[in-house]
C-alpha cells in the first residue's frame, strides 16, 4: 500500500534517517551535557561528541575539522558568511558583491540588507538554462569586489553552477569566494582541498539530518577571518556563541557520514527514478523541464505545464507533497522568482512543479505520480478554455484580449 | 556501574520524558517544512502554532509576542542588536553581571557609535540602586536586566526596576533564561510595569538545546540578525527547528504545572544542602539575596575551585565553577568580582544547581564527598607546606 501523500518535496526538507536519529536520542536524555561544561563527564563527553561530528562534516567535504564553524542552519551560514567576510574586509578590499539572481532568499535578503548599510552589488542574470557563466562572473568582479557569492546548486530547479572555475577566478581577484552548498552535500562531490572556495554554507535537514543545526565551512588557508554575527560565551572560536545543540550536531555528523558513504550508489538509483520521472512526464503535451538536464543533481526535476493554472493544478494532485516554487516562498502566490530570471513568462513559472526524489522514493511511488498526473492534467485542460484554443490552432500570443 | 549525580542544572538539563516523546515524531513521520503548503509543511506549521501557544500561556505572553530562536544566546543578541539598528546611537546600560551573550553585543555596539553602561551590584549581586539612577540619569535609549543569575541564582526585581526606568523611555530587556522553570516569570504583569523584552531558552528546563525565545512587546521597531525567507514574521529567517521547537513547547507547559510544588521541594533541598556547606566552613555568596530556590554558589577557604570541581567529578558529583560558557576562561567571575569579592576568595567560587531529579540523598551524598575532598585537599596543602618549608 502507498503511504499518502507521496513525499516528493526532499529539497525543502528531508525526513531524518532512522539511524540519524538513533543516534541523537542519547543526547537529549542521558548524555544530556553541555559541551561548554569544563568540569565534569557530562560536559567532556559532549564536546568529545560534537569534535567527532565536526570530523564527520568535513570529512564530505574534505576539509580540516578546524574549518567547520557549527549555526543553526544554512540561513545562518549564509548571514554569517556573507556579512561577516563583507564587514571584515570592507576597509581593506571594498563595498561591492557579486551574487547570483537565482539565489536562495537566505543570500539575496543578506545581500540586499548589505546594500543598506552603504555595500553595492551585482546580480548576475543566468542563461535561460539556470546557469551562469564564467565571463558573466568575470564581468560582474570589480576591484573593489570583496565578497562573491554562488551557490552550488540551486533549490529550485537542480542546475550544479561551475563553482570550480568561479573560484579560480574570484581568488584570482583577490575576492571572497562564498558558496552555499545547502542543497549539494550528498547530491554531488565536494572537495575542498581543490575548489577554491573560501566560504561554504552547510544545512543538516536537507540531507537526512535534523532541522536546527548548520555549519560554515572557513577556510585557514589562506585564512579567512569573520565579523561574528553572534557573540557570547565565545563558542566556535569566537565566531559563533551559544550553546551548542549536541544532539543535532551528532545528528548532522551521522548524517554525512552517510552522504559520503552512500552517496555514488543512493545518486545512480535516484537519478535512475528521476529519469523514469522524466520520462513519463514527457509524454506529456507542453510540458516544459525548467534549467538545464545535464548540470543538475538528480534528484531534482522542475516542469511547467503549460495551459494550466497552478493552483488548480497543486489542488488536484495533492496525493503527492510536491512545491511549486521554493517551499520557502511558496506562501507567497507570487511566480518564482528563480523562473522569471530564466525568462520563463508568468504563465509557465505559476504552472511549475518541483519534484524532488529521495532517499525513502521508490519506484511504485513514481509510478503512482505518473499516472496521477496524466489524469489530472488531462482533466484540467479539459476545462481550460485556453487548452482548447491551442488545440484549435490558435496562437495564443496574437490574441487580442479584450478588457472588462 | 559508574552513575555521576548531575548537580550543574544551570548549564543544562537533561530533556524530561514527556518533551522526548512529544519531539519525537517531528524527526521522522511528521519531517515537513513548516514553509510547505502540502499536508507535512501543515503539519508542523499547526505543531510550530501549538508550540507557541504554550510558551506563551506559560510566560503569560501572546502568540504573536514570541519569536522562535536557536537558543538564549540568539535572542539576547536579537534584541540588542536589532533594537540598536533602528535607534540611533545612544547609551546601552546593562548590569554589570549580565551573561557574556548580553554583555558582548552591547560592546559589540561600540563599534555603532554607542555609548556602554554597566551597572554595578552590591555585595548581595542585588542591583545598586544608587547606580542604577545615575544611569538612568544619562537617559539610556537600552536597558539590559537578567532577571535572574546564572552563577548567584540572584533575582532582580525586574518589575520595579522597569518601573523607575519607565521616564526615560528606553526600551526594556530582561534575560530571563535562568529564572524560566524555576520561579514564575510572567511577561504581562512585567510588561505592565515597563519591560519590552524577555529572553527564553528550553534547554535549562528540561527542554532541548537549540530552541530558545524572544518574547517582545510589538511596539519595538527590531531588525531581523539573520536575514532570509522571512520566517517568524521577518524578524528571524531560517527553517523552523520543529522537534526543538515542540520540545520547547512541551518544556514550558510541564514547567509551568510543576512550580507549584517544585520550588518548595528545591527550597528544602538546597536548606540542608547550604547547612551542611556552612558547617564545613564555607562563604555562600548574595545568600541574604532573593535567589532561584535551586541554586548555590560557595567557596571554602583556601580551596581553588577548579581543583575541586575536579576532583568531585571523580567522586561522581557534577558541578561548576563558574558559569559554563565562560568555563574555558581561567579569570575569576566577573560576577563574583562585581560584587566586590576579593579574586582570591572568587577562584574558589563552586555551583551547585538543583534540578527536579534530585533526592536528599544526592545533598548528603555530595556533602560527605565534598568533605572527603577537602580533607584530602588541606593535607595536601599541608604536605606541601612542610616539605617547601
């Protein structure tokens, strides 16, 4: 029997793996310690927990312990880094940054709060497929450039940035290279000692960890120094103070432990349903795959079905959880922004749907999702009066329409 | 089998029975993203609702005064920060004995163009009222109060305080993370009296790390510390921690049913504890101070405090020195140190803080191993003085 609705929104959140939270639970009831505790077991075994989950994280990004920085999450991460590398290094290099107008919200509201305070910045336009460019970025660098920010892989629609080749060219420019990886670790490999990255952000729940707990990745060398965008007690070197949350950093360490472990053979069986996904969809007349298909994780795929409305359309095929723009900002019934900066019209980014496959997807579930969407896509277009038109020959573009 | 009693409630606790059972599916069956308009984002966004409910109801707050952060901490920066930015620069007046994460964003702040007041308490940790209206006197736009400390288990008439500084139209904070679960904090009796902000935390009453609150008054203007997505009305972005978040609920609700009796249980247990630590010689400090019923702060003559903590570690018996968050530090507290306690006596300084699992007999087991301890310490001194000469 299938468990509905189907879970096919894994880039909004992930459930945490069973033996993730196996692993937490100790941690809240009889390890319940503070790691800051200096002077007693319970204080000891806790820290010695959270060293070896920050041993974990970097192990899948290949990067010392000491360069992993614990937030609460990659919003945090993103806040942190960029603000933090911006106000240190202003003085010296200067108020402009180079971002991506595709970005997650967590980057754009920071960089746009940068902008307040007196920063100037450059958002950078992708190609229709969702990618941009190493000219653009080489265009969009000043001199004065003192933070650049590009994700690894975007929420949306999947598409991997050349974050290899961007970062050569931002440390060329003596630029900090920040990427926010939240939606690649265990989708794609990361390695730190040969990418040119300075910053990267890192979320636990969008790769089977628990919600709360994030990390920034510093580099040491070349050292890259922050503004603390939180301060106290002094945890994290000074660079983030507050309690840390044992229980979900142990649940982030476990969880990337099994990113880097299963991730070659986990990506080929979700890239293998993913395709079968695809397909089935493809059957489908006007249906348009959002970003480009070969620069994408495989867990992702984003269509637009065009001639259909898409509220009515997340209506009819709520036996599956899917989002229709990020889950972030699906509150809001504004298109996707991250569609409109593909140049897709407002018509073709409402009626997008994100699918997002995981760990826990099979393929009866991806069946079942085929088959639910041919009918109701058939059915919807059945009323639409605009389906009709086209189906008559009508180009849509030429028509006339008349105000009340 | 080795079974350490827990005697440092002040730095955390361990999460009770019925907040584990109640965070637990929000791991795996109910895993949404409270953003998600589909049935699992529903699902948490009505258990992030029901949440916040109960903290509220537990502080005497509205839904809508609570904003969710990732701990104490977060909150205490929230409110500085977030006030300072909509103000112009001004003074930031704060007690002298305040938790690093309020005293580091107000020095923080310096850097703004404000202007940092401490102010000082007595020998008792009671703030000095004469101080307190000479800084009143220099019309600050900020005032950070802890309601109660980490370190003294001293509690401060917040009510009273804000009352006297309600003239000069500043905005109001108490850090009110210690007190939460141990005596009643009531947001709407202090807000009446002129506090604007109130900060929470769950992981000192049986709740998780990782969850915490900042209870305002909507008539603040605040800047969000983390920008991105919106959540929590805009004031703090980034997926909602649920587990931690219903746990935080859960904490608040079960705390507020047990201060009925718990306090009273607390008070008779920390009595003997503090009549047993004064026959064996020891200075309790703010002991003629209202104080949180769990809490005891003490040095015995002579003796270094960390040299202790450590070895009643060994004997089974977990306490602190000095607050957890500055554990690392080897400097005397500031708090004892403003109190105008002599370094010395300061560098002995031990925590004993009780929390709702603890018997008469961990008291008298602690107190016999704390005896053992010292003897064994003195001879010691002693040795070492007769073979220095």
């Amino acid at each position: 029997m299938l468990k509905l609705p189907i879970y096919l929104d894994y880039s909004a959140t992930t459930p945490v793996d069973p033996r993730v939270a196996d692993r937490m639970i100790p941690w809240l009831v009889e390890k319940f310690g503070n790691p800051a505790s200096r002077s007693h077991a319970f204080g000891w075994e806790a820290e010695k927990a959270v060293e070896e989950a920050r041993e974990q994280v970097a192990a899948l990004v290949n990067a010392d312990p000491k360069e992993i920085i614990w937030t609460s999450g990659a919003t945090e991460s993103n806040n942190l880094a960029i603000k933090g590398a911006a106000n240190f290094y202003a003085g010296t290099k200067g108020k402009h940054i180079v971002t991506v107008a595709t970005e997650h919200k967590a980057v754009l509201d920071t960089v746009k709060e940068l902008e307040r305070q007196g920063f100037e910045a450059t958002y950078i336009e992708p190609q229709p497929n969702g990618l941009i460019t190493v000219d653009q970025f080489k265009a969009a660098l000043r001199k004065d450039t003192v933070v650049a920010s590009v994700m690894a892989v975007n929420n949306e629609i999947g598409v991997i940035q050349p974050i290899a080749e961007l970062g050569e060219i931002a440390r060329a420019n003596g630029t900090i290279f920040h990427v926010d990886a939240a939606q690649a670790t265990g989708k794609m490999p990361l390695d730190l000692a040969k990418l040119k990255v300075d910053l990267m952000s890192f979320s636990a729940h969008k790769t089977y960890g628990p919600k709360g707990i994030g990390a920034l990745y510093v580099r040491r060398k070349p050292r890259i120094r922050l503004e603390a965008q939180m301060h106290g007690g002094g945890h994290e070197r000074g660079m983030r103070s507050g309690t840390l949350p044992t229980h979900q950093i142990v649940g982030m360490g476990e969880a990337f432990r099994i990113a880097r472990e299963e991730m070659a053979t986990e990506n080929e069986r979700i890239r293998m349903l993913r395709d079968r996904l695809l397909k089935g969809v493809q059957d489908i007349e006007e249906t348009y795959v959002n970003g480009d298909l070969d620069h994408r994780v495989p867990h992702n795929l984003n269509v637009s079905f065009n001639f259909v409305e898409g509220e009515s359309l997340l209506m009819a095929i709520k036996d599956i959880a899917v989002s229709s723009g990020s889950a972030c900002t699906s509150a809001s019934l504004e298109p996707s922004y991250v569609l409109r900066a593909l140049g897709r019209s407002d018509e073709l980014a409402h009626s997008s749907i994100r699918f997002t496959l995981g760990r826990f997807t099979t393929e009866e579930e991806i069946d079942f999702t085929i088959k639910l969407l041919h009918d109701k896509l058939g059915k919807l277009r059945e009323l639409s009066p605009l389906w009709e038109m086209y189906k008559d020959g009508i180009d849509l573009n030429t028509v006339q329409w008349a105000a009340h | 089998m080795f079974n350490p009693v827990y005697l440092d409630h002040n730095a955390t606790t361990p999460v009770s029975p019925d907040v584990l059972e109640a965070m637990l599916p929000f791991f795996a069956q109910q895993h949404g993203n409270a953003s998600s308009r589909h049935e699992y984002g529903r699902a948490a966004r009505r258990a992030i609702d029901e949440a916040r409910q109960r903290v509220a109801s537990a502080v005497g707050a509205h839904p809508t005064e609570v904003i969710f952060t990732s701990g104490g901490s977060e909150a205490n920066n929230l409110f500085i920060k977030g006030t300072a930015a909509m103000l112009p620069a001004g003074t930031v007046a704060i007690s002298a004995i305040e938790h690093p994460c309020v005293r580091e964003p107000a020095k923080a702040l310096r850097r703004h163009g404000w202007r940092l007041r401490e102010i000082e308490v007595d020998g008792e940790c009671r703030l000095a009222s004469a101080d307190f209206h000479a800084a009143l006197a220099e019309q600050p736009a900020l005032i950070s109060i802890m309601l109660a400390n980490n370190e003294t288990g001293a509690i401060q008439d917040i009510a009273a305080l804000a009352a006297q500084a309600a003239a000069t139209r500043a905005w109001f904070h108490t850090d009110a993370v210690q007190a939460l679960g141990k005596v009643s904090v009531d947001f709407r009796s202090l807000n009446a009296a002129g506090v604007h902000a109130m900060t929470l935390s769950a992981h000192k009453l049986g709740g998780p790390k990782g969850a915490g609150a900042l209870i305002i008054d909507k008539r603040v203007d605040l800047a969000p510390l983390i920008d991105g997505g919106g959540h929590e009305r805009g004031l703090r972005s980034g997926t909602e921690n649920v587990p931690a978040i219903v746990g935080f609920g859960m904490a608040c609700e079960t705390a507020a049913n047990c201060l009925k009796e718990a306090p009273l249980q607390l008070r008779q247990l920390r009595g003997s504890l503090e009549r047993g630590l004064v026959a064996q010689g020891a200075t309790i400090f703010a002991a003629h101070a209202e104080r949180l019923p769990n809490t005891v702060y003490f040095s015995l003559p002579g003796i270094d405090g960390e040299t202790l903590v450590a070895r009643l570690d060994r004997a089974g018996f977990a306490v602190a020195s000095g607050a957890a968050c500055s554990a690392a530090n080897p400097e005397p507290s500031h708090v004892l140190l403003a109190m105008g306690i002599a370094p010395e006596t300061a560098r002995g300084a031990v925590r004993v803080s009780l929390g709702r699992q603890n018997t008469a007999d961990d008291v008298a087991g602690f107190l016999r191993a704390l005896a053992a301890t010292v003897s064994q310490l003195q001879s010691l001194t002693a040795l070492h003085h007769t073979v220095g000469g």
